[in-house]
C-alpha cells in the first residue's frame, strides 16, 4: 500500500516489485497475489493496461486508518470500555487533535 500512496499514477505488479525489491527480495508472483486479494477486499482499485493491471490505492491513508479504528471500535464488544482505553493511551498532542474533531462535530450537529 505505500508503493501505491506514493505513487502519482497506478501502478502495474512489474513497477510496485521494482520498488520493493530495492530493500527485500520478494518473488513476483507474491506481489501479484497481494496486490490481487487487496483488489478483492477493495482497498486498491485496478484497471487493465494492455496485459497488466494498474492498481492505485482506493482510498488515502488516514481514510483507511479510520476505517480499520471504526472495524476494531465495531468488533471490541464493549464500545465505551474500548474508547475509554485508547483515549488513556493517548499522546498531549493527540488529546488535543480529538478535543478539536470532536468540538468541529458538536458545530456541525448545532
């Protein structure tokens, strides 16, 4: 997924394993099969360019990272206890960060 962030345009499975194969040894086949199941589950978009597939991220970053807090926060079985815990594990400054989302909230619910 940082290949396809970073990246201006998509991506085809040749130019994402060049990427990664500048700092691991991957085989081919195994960055086609991931970058295929994340089109599965609809985290990358694809299109065909001639033979191969571009790929691009479906959504930014901190769009998905709020997406993977809201599918923990869903499955946590006890929502306030599980809030009450991140909230304690929070930094001063990302304390300030969510007294301000939630304060942009209360604005717009008026």
């Amino acid at each position: 997924m940082e290949q396809l962030w970073a990246a201006p345009t998509a991506l085809t499975v040749r130019e994402v394993h060049e990427q990664l194969s500048a700092t691991r040894d991957l085989a081919y086949t195994t960055v086609m099969t991931v970058l295929d199941r994340l089109a599965k589950k609809k985290l990358t978009e694809r299109e065909r360019d001639g033979k191969a597939w571009r790929y691009r991220a479906a959504a930014p970053r901190e769009e998905l990272a709020a997406d993977l807090m809201r599918d923990a926060l869903d499955r946590s079985g006890d929502r306030r206890e599980a809030l009450v815990r991140f909230v304690g594990q929070v930094s001063d400054e990302e304390a300030a960060l969510l007294r301000e989302a939630l304060a942009r909230l209360e604005d717009r619910a008026g």
